[in-house]
C-alpha cells in the first residue's frame, strides 16, 4: 500500500448536506395520514394524564404505532436504502435505517502493515482497527496501521464527494524510560486517523492515494530525556468522527474508500557520543508504546458537487 505522507493535508471543503439531514427537515405533510395522526393523538393524550395521575398511566397504542410507522416509511420513500451510507459487513442495518443494507455497501476490506503490525487489528465485519507501535530503543520512526473499507464505482463522469466515517475510539500511550548513563532525548507520541480513497487499478490491482485526504488526529505528545507516566488513556476531540473529507472521484473507475487507524513512535535518543541506541544494559528500563482502537460504525460518501454529468 502507497504510504502516507501527513505533510501532503489540505483543508476539507465545506460538507453538504447528508440525505439524512434532508429527510428530517421534510415538510410537515408527511404527518398527514390517518395512521400517524391516531398515534400522535395517543401521545398528546397521554401527556395529559400523566400530568394528573398517580400512579403514572400506560402509554399503550402500540398497534396504533407500528401503522403509523409503516404508513411514515411508505410516505416518506424509506423503502430503499440510502445510497451513500455504509456499514460493517454484518452489522444489524436495522440500527441505521429501516430497510435491509444490501450487500455492495457493507464493508469487504481489512488490512494492516506496519513494523510490528501483527499485534494489529481489521475487521471488515464489526469495523474494528486497532494500531499498536511499540518502538525498541534502536527504532528511530516506528509507523502501524490498520484499516477497513469498501469498493466505490462513482456513477458521474466527474465529481466531488464528501466522505464522512463515524468512529467510537480511544488511544492509550506510554513513557517509561531508565538507562544508566548517559543516555537522552526526545519520544514522540502519536494517533490518529486517515480517512482516504484509493485508486485501484484494472491491470493489477494496486492502490493509488488520491489526494486530498483526511488526517485527524486522536493524541500528540512529546516526552523529553529519562522519565516515566502511567498508561494513560486518550479520547479523541472529535465525536462522532472525524471532520469530513472531500475528494474529485471519475466514473468508470473503481476506488476503495477507507478509514485507516496510525499508531506512531519518533525515537530522538541518543548515546553520550550521539549515536543512535543499538542496545540497552540489562537493568535498563524502557516501555515506549502507543495505540490507537476504534470501531468505524459508517462511512457516508455523499456526492457535493457535479462537475460532468
């Protein structure tokens, strides 16, 4: 897989709005129907005993509201699913929309690399990653990954898509550095997350990054010579995930739409004559580590702007 270079971030376009947000803010008419306006009544009436009752009264109506439900999702035109949402290959579709998900906006693909990456994770079925570097004292950079995804066939000739993923995540890292001697430097902690489009192609099927991509970073801290925290775990500043991501996609091209999980060390130490630490001394102590975990719950690829048709 082409690597990733965070140097290369531009500024995401303003998102549009999902199709979600657009079915919310429908017209009122949609609350016309003779199922709904039965269980609306049922609530308001409700509302008004219980506001003089002891004990507090039953609800009920609960035929009256599957109707009314059912009468809402014909009206409104939830009997497909929407287009751009994407989900964990067997999650429950229910929890995100009323219809059945069909199988081309599931995730397919699970993937990590990286130095040390086989304590990694990729489910393509939950949507869980995980990235875990633990660096040695002779690593200077140690870069893991792990991501999941799915294919994409753009159907216009040309346009803009917003890609926007859900994601529940913690980082955890650790500083724990003791080496008699004359030994110091700097330790550079990180997680974050991409959010990208690859290029595959027809011929081999390797992977092209198209630029711009997302890079949102979960934690970033630095640490300075010999010293020592707790495991401390990291909430990432961006719920419900991170900011949205825009990318110019070409029909009859497939892509493969992604959400990649970094866990990286930057090892500054050094010996007393500067030279990079090819080993440590028995009673040394050194436990440099970090990680980032999420579960992806979706992955919306809305279309923004349509250059050609």
């Amino acid at each position: 897989m082409k690597k990733i270079i965070a140097d290369q971030i531009k500024e995401p376009f303003p998102p549009k709005a999902t199709y979600v947000e657009q079915q919310i803010d429908m017209p009122a008419k949609e609350s016309s129907s003779p199922e709904l306006r039965a269980w609306l009544e049922t609530y308001d009436n409700y509302a008004s005993a219980k506001a003089h009752s002891e004990p507090l009264p039953t609800l009920g109506g609960h035929q009256i509201r599957e109707r009314a439900f059912r009468d809402v999702i014909d009206k409104v035109g939830w009997s497909a699913w929407l287009d751009d949402l994407y989900i964990p290959g067997l999650a429950d579709s229910k929890l995100y929309w009323p219809t059945t998900c069909p199988p081309d906006h599931r995730y397919t693909q699970g993937w990590f690399g990286g130095p040390g990456s086989e304590n990694n994770a990729a489910d393509p079925a939950t949507g869980h990653i995980s990235a875990y570097a633990s660096a040695r004292p002779s690593d200077v950079l140690l870069k893991s990954e792990a991501g999941v995804g799915f294919d994409f066939k753009p159907r216009r000739t040309l346009a803009v898509y917003t890609i926007q993923p859900s994601i529940t995540a913690l980082g955890n890292y650790r500083w724990d550095t003791g080496i008699p001697g004359d030994f110091g430097g700097t330790i550079r902690l990180r997680g974050y997350v991409y959010t990208v489009a690859y290029l595959i192609s027809p011929v081999d099927g390797s992977l092209s990054l198209i630029s711009p991509y997302g890079l949102s970073m979960a934690f970033d801290h630095s640490f300075n010579n010999q010293g020592a925290i707790p495991v401390t775990p990291v909430h990432p500043p961006w719920p419900p995930g991170p900011a949205p991501t825009n990318v110019m996609l070409e029909g009859g091209r497939t892509y493969r739409i992604a959400v990649i999980a970094t866990a990286q060390v930057d090892n500054g130490w050094t010996d007393g004559q500067g030279h990079p630490i090819a080993s440590l001394p028995p009673q040394a102590i050194w436990r440099v580590w970090c990680a980032l975990d999420c579960t992806v719950n979706s992955i919306s690829v809305d279309l923004a702007t349509v250059y050609i048709h």
